[in-house]
C-alpha cells in the first residue's frame, strides 16, 4: 500500500499510453479502458479500508525530489477532506466508460484515452501535497476535457468547448500568481503543508484570497462566474457531463479547504459573509434559472449551481456541521448529478432529444428508468432518507449557527429545487406519451443498469448511514478548522497600506 | 430505551409496499388486508415504553415512542388503513396506487410513534410525498395540477419545520419532540408546519383544492391521516397553546360558510374537515386534560365518519361517474344501502346523540364551558349547525333525493358496502358505548355524555336546523317561481344572504385558493422570466462580450503584421521616439 496514490495515478496513465501504441477493434479498447478504470477503483477502495481515520495527518505519503533548484517535489499525500473526492473520481471513471459504450461511435481509442488520462490528472489534484504539482495535474485536467468537449461534443462544441477552456483558464492564471506569491512569502517553499500555518502580512492575505477566491469560484462555478458550466454541459457526452458535475466542480470546493483557508485563515474569516452571501445567492438563482430550463442538461447544469452553493455555504460558515456538510454535499453531488447526466444520455440514446417536453409519459414504456429517476430527482431535492439530506441538513444546521437570514434563504432553495425536480418528475410520470417518438422506447439494459446500480446503492448506504462516512473526515475537518478558528480577523487598515 | 422488542407498525406497511409489486392476482387483496392487522397485533403487543433509539449527526432519533396518545391514534389509523383497504379491493392491477397508501400509511404512523422532531419531518416528507400520488394517480389534468400545488404548499410547511427543528436544535441543543414553548423563532416555524398541515386558514386552500381531484379511494385515505396526524402533533407538541383557540373556532366557522357555496360533493365534505379539524385545534389550545382527551377522541371518530362520509360521496362518484349536487339526484331509489350507511356518517359528523361526533365533539364543547370560553363554545356550537345543515340534509337531499335526474345505478361493489359498513359499526358502537374510546385516551375520564342536559340541549340545535332547513329548501330550490307575494320581504332577504355568500363570500375563498397563484407562482414565473433575460444578457452578456471584443481587435491588429520591412522599421522609429519624448518630458 505504499504506494498506491503513486500507482492511482500512473495506472491509468500509463493504461492510456498503451491504448494509444496498441491497435485493436473498438470492443477491445472499450473493455481494457473499462478494466483499467475497475482495477483503479477497487485500488481507492483498499486505500479507504487502510485510511486511519484517527488522524488528521497525511496518509500514505510519497516524496520525490522532481525540481531541487526550486524545492518542487513529487508529494502525494490523502486525509479525510480528499480521501471520498479520490474514490468518488475513481467510481465515476468505470460509470463514464460504460455510458459511452454505445453512444461514442468515432475514435473510441482516442476518447477512451481522454478519459485516463483525465482520470490519472484529476486524481493527481485530489492528493498532490506539493503546490506545483497541484498545479501541472490542474491545468493538465482542461486539455482532455477540452477534446472531449470540442471532438465527441453536440452541434455548438467548439464556442462551448473555448470557452469552457478560457474562463477556466483564467482563473488558473490567478491561481499561478497566488501560488508564486506564496511561494517568495512562505520561505521559499512549494510544500502545501509549510505553506499553512504561517502568518502572511495582511497584504498578502487579501490579495490571495481573492486570486484564490476567483479560481475556485470558476471553476465551481459561482455566481456570477457560472455561465461557461450550462454551455458546457449542453455540448459535452454524457462521459463528459458526469465528470464534469461529478468531478471537476468539486475542485473548487477542494481548492477553498485545502488551500483558502488553511493557508490564508484571517482573509477567509474576513470575507467569509461576503462569500456566504454570494453562495445563498447562487442557491436561488442557479434554482430560478433551473426553471426556466427547456433543455434537461441545461437544467441539471443549473441546479448544479444552485446544489453547490450548499457547499461554498456550508465551507464558509466555518464550523465542523457546516464543513463536514459541505464535503458530503460534494461527496452526494457528484454520485446524484452523475447519475441524472446519465440518465439524460441514455433517454438521449434512444431518442436523440434532450427536450424537457419530449422527456414525458416514459413510465409506461420504462419503468426501471423511470424508477431511478424518480430516485435521483428525490436525492436531488434531498428527500429525507437520501444522501443530499444528511448533506444539506448539515450544512443548514451549520448556516443557522452562523447566520440566521441566510440560512432562511437557503431553506427556501429546497423548495425551489424540489419545484423543478418535480415537474419533471411528474410529467414523466403521468404526461402522454409522445407520439413523434417513431420507435419504441426500451427499458435499461443489463450494461446501462451495471452502471446505475452503485450510485443507487450509495445514495441510501449515505442516506441511511451518514456516521462512518462523516467520521471519516472528523479528525481532518476539526484540525482544518483550528487552523482557522485561531485567526483574527483582518483589519481594513491592514490591507489598504501596501507594501 | 425500553428493553423488549416491539415491531414497529410503520415498518410493517413499508415491507408490505415493498412486497406488493411481487404479490399477483387474489392474493394480492389478501396481502392488503394482512398488512393492517400485523400492524395492529404489533401494536397491541407493545407494551409502553421508548423503543428503536438511534443515533443520527449526534442527536438521537427515537421512532418508536408508544404511550397512550399515541397508541390511540396508532389504533385508529391502522383501523382506517384497514377499512380504506377493503373500500379498495374492487380495483384490479392498481399496484401504484396501493403501495403509495400503504407508505402514506406508514409514514403517518411513523410520525406518531416518533420522539423526536427530526424523526417527525422525515415522516411527514414521507407522507407528503406518497400522498401527492394519491392525488396524481385519478391522472387527469385537474388533478395533476392539483397535486402540484398540494405539494408545493405542503413543501413550505415542510420547510418551516425544518428551519424550526435545526433553529431549535442549535438554540436549545434538543430536538425532543415534547410540549415547547413558543417564545421563539424556532418553535414558531414548527407550529407554522403543523398548521399548513392541519390546513388553518389562510393555510388551508389545499385540502379542499387537492382532496376533490383525488383518486375515489384516495380521497377516502386522505381525509384520514394528514390533517389528523397535525392535530397529534399540535397535541404532542403545543398543548394549550392560546392562539390556537381563536384559530380552531375561527375554522370551524370557516369550514362551515365555504361549504355553503359547494356543488361539488367531495369538495363540501372537505371544507367540513377544515371544519371539525378546528374543533381539535380549539381543544389543543384550551390545553387542560378535558380538552386534550377531547380533542383526541373527536380525531379518534371523526376519522371514522369523515372515512365514511368520503367513501359514500366516492360510491356515488363511482357509480354515477358524476360528482355535482346539481347533476345528481333520486338516488335513494337505486342505492338505498349506500343511503343508509351515508347517514349514519351525517348523523356522526352532526353530533346526534348515539353517535359517536356527540360522544366526542361535547366534550371538547364541555371544555370550552370549563375553561369559561363563552365566545368559543358559541361559536363551536354555530359550526355543529352548520355541519348538519350540509353534511347531514343538504348534501344527502341533494344526492338521493330532491329533484330525480333520472340515474339509474346499482349498489356499489359489495366491498364497498362492507368497508362503509364496518366504519359505520363503529361509529354507532362508540356512540353507544363511549367507554371503549375513553378508556384509550390519553388521560383519566371523569366525563358522562348522555346527561338529559347534554342530549335535550344538542337535540334542540339539530332539531332547530333542521326546521330551518325545510323552510329554506324552498329557496334552496335552483328554480324558484317568482311570485310577489307578502313572503317577498323574507324571500329577498333569504336570497340576499344567499347573493352574500355567492359573490363577496366567494371571491373572498377564490382569493384566498389563488393566493398562491397570484402570489406566489405567478411572480415566481415573472422573475424567472426576467432572471433569465439578464443571465443571457447581462452574466453571460459580459463574458461573451469580452470575447467578441477582443475577437475583433485581433482580427484588426492582424493587420499591423503585413509583412513588409519597411512598415516595421518605421513602427520602430516611432515607437522609439515616443519613448525617448516621454523620457525627456516626465
């Protein structure tokens, strides 16, 4: 097990570099991608059973020397705020595989390689303990998301796929700067865990926080820096909209815990009402935009923004509800908002619509579809019993702690996102059947079920059983938060007199 | 914790929901009918105590709390599961339909055995959300929307009970579901979920909007459990809460005057549970031992009747396939069985003595007299008259006998008849021997109903409303001739009253039953429309504008690069020169 993050990592990679060299019929690459993404999988799941959930430390640490001139090293490391977002990345990678099955047609090799290597970065960013290796898994993320946008994509691909790949990377940039900021403050070190705990000038606090704040606000998204997400999930393959809802929003969330506040806990605690505001915003307004939705995933990709403001609020209320909330509301989204993406691309599947008002009547024609549906749509609103409630439970508990007002705010945003949900729900269930559908709609098949099934089982394993998932990120939450909880807050004086 | 084992009624209907599907044919019916009576048995083997403590994000949820209140409604909604079940048995293959009542069931007793609020929200979503498809499942456009506004008022209820619950968590640490103060933000919420449940006015629009769009068997199943599960936890939780008085006898009147202004059979019982349901919310807030035992009871058999009454209309609709007073009429020739039994249910709901409403509605008439409430008990007596007015003359005038519209039908199917049978048992049984239900109420009884004083006085209201009715039937009439005559006075007057209710009363209720609309989902839909604009214009407007603009400088500066030495030579020359003038200048 010593090295298994290293191995986590470099499985698929090296998986991808030999899909590409090798040549073989497309059902040969579609199930090696598939084994590959399993074997990676149940790798995550042996580090959760070795993860010693006692401490806050990091576990199963590697460090290289990559860079001595500049202190830059190889370092990967897990604790309890990254450890779920690894093995939730390594269940939707199989899930995107299987969901592309039938559905990408064209250089099946090159996609499945897309998606590996995506795999092998986005899991580099979860674990990575050293500032420019975050950084290089970072960026290395947009490029084959950007394929899979621009080549497998819908009829608008390349100005979605630009500009899903612009904006992103102009929070990058910022990030850059705070990183390179960091490092000439901090002792010259890129050492993730050096460059917390140590007292910047208040200068530097707030002009980091806020290069800090812009990139992981994009990539979240939050309000008003949210509009590239709608657009790119509109164009994307399913493949490409689990991972994206799934995955590459909760890097946002991920950047403001691991490195937002511990490393600038005085601007945070400064500018946390600031922040707080804007997540009840985005609540509300990703759930009235949702409404006026005609396109499912347009849809989904709203109430995203609305479902993740739940975790800027639930991080930035600053208590251990409102964090731990918040890291299982991430946890809970990805697995309920990868599986409605699914769900749209196999309705697309069948009947190459995405139409809220073609998607009605489908009950009678397929039940089990309609079943789990109707599953998700409920975890999606956090019906109690589901995985969204504990999340969004917590994160209120934590908000009213806070702050009264916006916590009421918030609550209003569950009557919203069960009002969306609903419509849909009941017109699926109770509507006509469309009658310009020329072929009969079939049922799930064993393949699209294979996939489904987890994230069935792990909406109620949450929903039933919130404590062992919750005590895995205790000890790592409560040392997160008296990092913070020693800071006092910036003075405005401070900030204003610059160096 | 209690130790000793005890089955929890609700997990029995939730396995049996989950069952069902797998149950085919005959059997089915069977499995239906079993499911009530395991519960029942788990019920009555339990012994009280607090079972199935859990720990849930550090608080404890407790979901099997039994003691006597809440045994006595376990009682009766299992009983009412079981008579609803049976009313159902004629419809085939309905297996949606089925499992949504067993959960709706299910959840109801879930939140009567719980003892905490956070159990208590998470059975009322429960129920919330399997009762809508009791409503959706009759799938005509009427009830789809109506299902949708049930569920969305019912989801602002269930919100303000959750923000009471973690406001009330957060400020007290405690969550137990026990008598609370409202001295606060929290508590306030929590009474304001119970109250959108119990339908208060100007809360109530939904019921009487929803529970006439229902399925036949639907309607019945609803008129049960949700409102009668808020009464539970109005008892539970604020106990002699004064507010609540006024604002029982305030929707006893309530009930009553909308329910003149109804041609729709299901529509008019189901103002009257607006109605009777403010009977128990009085008795809550009256909160002595007199008044909660009789705000108890009154739920205990105004379930039965209400049951009955909705099973009647609902054997009429299923018959006649009509649902208008005005469509219907002469039916006692065809359903003399389903007449008989209809009226057993009118004479319940009116309190006759040997019924039992009279065993139940006087004692919480008795406390109102001992917690000196004259203003009260008038206007709890106003609504008794008011009930049997509607729901014992008119609507069965209207329906069975009044002008003939020429429907022949037969009986219901028989299991109907045994279901309306067997709650009418019932509701003569308690009535003739209230001992039974006094000996399951909460507290101690030292109360008689059948005093002469009691009976002579009720029977004196009925009689009296009665009278009046015959005399108004006249008037009453959809045709009246027109005659001048010397009763021209006191038949303009009557229609004046009548002109009353028919205009100013009913724009006033269809204000109020569009409140939502013009309040809430109408802007909702207006804001949408303009958030939308600016999202496309204004957030999104920005970022593709700045895309655009430099899209166009780009293409614009490309020209600079023509390719030819000397542009670049001069471009230099210039460039340098500025710099060097700046230099000099600044």
């Amino acid at each position: 097990m010593k090295y298994a993050l290293s191995i986590l990592i470099f499985l698929p990679l090296a998986g991808a570099v030999i899909l590409g060299f090798i040549r073989g019929n497309d059902r040969w690459v579609r199930w090696s991608a598939l084994g590959l993404s399993v074997a990676n999988f149940l790798l995550s799941v042996a580090v959760l059973f070795a993860f010693n959930t006692a401490t806050h430390e990091m576990q199963f640490v590697e460090r290289y020397p990559w860079a001595p001139s500049f202190n830059i090293e190889f370092a990967v490391g897990v604790d309890g705020i990254s450890i779920l977002l690894v093995l939730l990345t390594t269940l939707l990678c199989p899930i995107c595989v299987l969901a592309s099955w039938t559905a990408i047609t064209s250089r099946v090799k090159e996609f499945m390689i897309a998606i590996l290597v995506m795999e092998a970065a986005m899991i580099g960013t979860f674990v990575a303990l050293d500032f420019i290796l975050f950084f290089v898994f970072w960026e290395a993320m947009l490029i084959p998301m950007y394929l899979i946008i621009g080549v497998w994509g819908g009829p608008n691909r390349i100005y979605s796929a630009i500009k899903f790949f612009l904006y992103t990377l102009a929070g990058s940039l910022l990030l850059l700067v705070a990183i390179i900021v960091l490092y000439f403050a901090g002792g010259h070190t890129f050492n993730i865990q050096s460059l917390m705990g140590q007292s910047y000038s208040a200068t530097v606090q707030f002009w980091v926080f806020w290069a800090f704040f812009i990139a992981f606000a994009i990539k979240i998204p939050m309000f008003p820096l949210h509009t590239w997400l709608p657009d790119a999930h509109v164009e994307a393959p399913a493949a490409g909209s689990i991972i994206l809802a799934g995955i590459l929003l909760k890097m946002g969330g991920y950047g403001f815990l691991r490195f937002c506040l511990p490393m600038v806990p005085q601007a945070s605690l400064t500018f946390s009402p600031i922040i707080m505001t804007l997540s009840v915003v985005a609540i509300l307004y990703g759930a009235y935009m949702a409404l006026a939705q005609t396109d499912l995933k347009k849809l989904i990709a709203y109430s995203s923004v609305s479902h993740m403001g739940f975790v800027t609020l639930g991080i930035f209320v600053l208590n251990s509800r409102g964090v731990e909330g918040a890291i299982l509301q991430m946890v809970n989204h990805g697995i309920v908002t990868g599986a409605l993406f699914l769900a749209i691309g196999q309705f697309y599947d069948r009947t190459h619509s995405r139409l809220v008002e073609d998607f009605v009547g489908i009950a009678k024609p397929m039940p089990i579809y309609a079943t789990l549906w109707v599953t998700f749509s409920f975890a999606s609103f956090g019906f109690p019993g589901t995985n969204s409630f504990i999340g969004e439970f917590l994160v209120l508990v934590g908000a009213f702690e806070r702050h009264l007002l916006l916590a009421a705010a918030a609550t209003l945003g569950l009557i919203l996102s069960a009002f969306y949900m609903l419509r849909i729900v009941r017109q699926a269930l109770f509507g006509p059947v469309v009658k310009s559908l020329s072929t009969p709609l079939a049922d799930l098949n064993i393949r699209e079920l294979v996939a489904v099934i987890p994230l069935v089982a792990l909406v109620f394993a949450i929903g039933l059983y919130p404590g062992p998932w919750l005590s895995v990120m205790h000890a790592s939450v409560n040392h997160l938060l008296a990092q913070v909880g020693a800071a006092a807050p910036l003075q405005i004086t401070d900030v204003l007199t610059l160096p | 914790m209690t130790e000793g084992f005890f089955l929890h009624p609700a997990a029995v209907f939730f396995l049996g929901a989950a069952l069902l599907p797998w149950v085919r044919g005959r059997l089915r019916g069977v499995t239906l009918l079993l499911i009530p009576v395991l519960a029942g048995l788990a019920l009555l083997a339990a012994s009280p105590g607090v079972y199935g403590v859990y720990a849930f994000l550090g608080q404890e949820l407790i979901l099997g709390r039994v003691d006597a209140l809440s045994r006595l409604f376990g009682v009766i909604f299992i009983l009412m599961a079981f008579i609803g079940f049976v009313y159902g048995l004629h419809e085939k293959g309905k297996t949606g339909h089925c499992a949504a009542a067993l959960i709706y069931v299910g959840g109801a007793l879930g939140v009567v055995f719980s003892g905490d609020y956070i159990s208590v929200f998470i059975f009322s979503e429960v129920m919330l959300f399997s009762s809508v498809f009791l409503i959706w499942l009759q799938r005509d456009a009427a009830s789809l929307a109506a299902g949708f506004r049930y569920i969305l008022m019912h989801l602002f209820g269930g919100v303000c009970l959750l923000g009471g619950v973690v406001i009330q968590l957060v400020e007290t640490g405690s969550t137990a579901f026990e008598p609370t103060a409202v001295n606060g933000i929290g508590p306030i919420l929590i009474l304001i979920g119970f109250l959108v449940n119990a339908a208060v006015p100007p809360l109530s629009a939904w019921l009487s909007d929803a529970y006439p769009e229902a399925t036949v068997t639907g309607a019945v199943f609803l008129s049960a459990f949700t409102t009668k599960t808020a009464v539970y936890c109005l008892i539970r939780g604020f106990p002699g809460t004064e507010e609540l008085v006024w604002l029982g006898a305030v929707m006893a009147i309530y009930g009553v005057v909308y329910a003149v202004l109804e041609n729709d059979i299901r529509r008019l019982l189901a103002y009257h549970i607006i109605s009777q349901v403010g009977f128990m919310v009085a008795a809550v807030g009256m909160g002595t031992e007199l008044a909660l035992n009789g705000a108890s009871a009154h739920a205990f058999a105004h379930i039965l009747y209400k049951g009955l009454l909705f099973m009647g209309a609902g054997a009429v609709i299923h018959m006649t396939g009509k649902r208008k007073l005005t469509e219907l009429g002469g039916l006692y020739r065809s359903m003399p069985i389903t007449l008989t039994l209809y009226m057993i249910g009118g004479f319940s709901i009116s309190a006759f003595p040997l019924f039992s409403g009279f065993v139940s509605k006087s004692m919480v008439l008795a406390a109102a007299q001992e917690s000196h409430l004259t203003t009260i008990w008038l206007m709890l007596m106003l609504a008794s008259a008011g009930t049997f007015l509607h729901t014992g003359l008119k609507l069965p005038y209207y329906v069975f006998f009044g002008k003939d519209s020429g429907i022949r039908v037969s009986e219901p199917p028989a299991n109907m008849l045994w279901a309306m049978g067997l709650a009418a048992l019932l509701c003569v049984g308690i009535g003739v021997a209230p001992q039974t239900l006094y000996a399951l109420l909460p507290y101690a009884v030292d109360y008689a109903p059948y005093t002469t004083h009691k009976v002579v006085g009720t029977l004196q209201i009925l009689l009296f409303t009665a009278l009046g009715f015959m005399l108004l039937l006249k008037q009453l009439d959809p045709e009246p001739k027109i005659s001048l005559d010397t009763d021209w006075f006191y038949r303009k007057g009557a229609r004046g009253l009548l002109w009353l209710a028919a205009h100013p009363i009913a724009r006033a209720d269809a204000l109020l039953g569009e409140a939502y609309l013009t309040l809430i989902l109408n802007p909702t839909e207006r804001l949408v429309q303009w958030l939308w604009v600016f999202e496309r214009r204004v957030i999104d407007g920005a970022v593709n504008g700045a895309a655009s603009v430099t899209h166009a400088y780009a293409f614009r500066m490309r020209r600079i690069q023509s390719g030819q030495l000397q542009h670049y030579a001069l471009a230099m020359v210039v460039g340098v020169s500025v710099f060097l003038v700046s230099l000099i200048l600044f």
